[in-house]
C-alpha cells in the first residue's frame, strides 16, 4: 500500500473533522465519502483507526513532539 501525499492526506482529516464537527450544516454524504477515502487510504475499515493512522503518518505539525521541543529552553 503507498501513503497519500501528506497533504492530500492532511486535508482529508482536516476536513472531515471539520465536517463531523457541525455536522448540521455537513452534508451526510460528504462525510461518508471522506471517512471512505480516509479507510481506503490508510487500509483500514475503521474510521477511529484511519484517522489514527493519519494522525501517526502526519506527525507533529509543529514539531512539538521531538525531543528538541520536548527540552526546557536554556535561560
């Protein structure tokens, strides 16, 4: 299986969270398609675990989650 593009992937999530978010102005298909596109791209069938997945391939946006962040800044 090959990886989206992180950025194609990025979008997916973010616009399905958006979506499931105020899912009264969402249309019911729109999210339908995106947690299918998001199960199909991370090889899944389960749309907690898609996004999981998504999350873990994304990474850290800003770098918050290495070690360099991690570390108390020197005063």
């Amino acid at each position: 299986m090959l990886k989206p593009h992180p950025t194609v992937l990025r979008r997916l999530v973010e616009e399905y969270e958006t979506l499931t978010a105020a899912p009264a102005t969402a249309s019911g298909s729109r999210i339908a398609d995106l947690a299918y596109t998001l199960c199909v791209s991370t090889g899944t069938r389960d749309v907690g675990r898609a996004l999981a997945t998504a999350r873990a391939w994304l990474g850290p946006e800003d770098g918050s989650g290495t070690a360099a962040a991690a570390a108390p800044a020197a005063v």
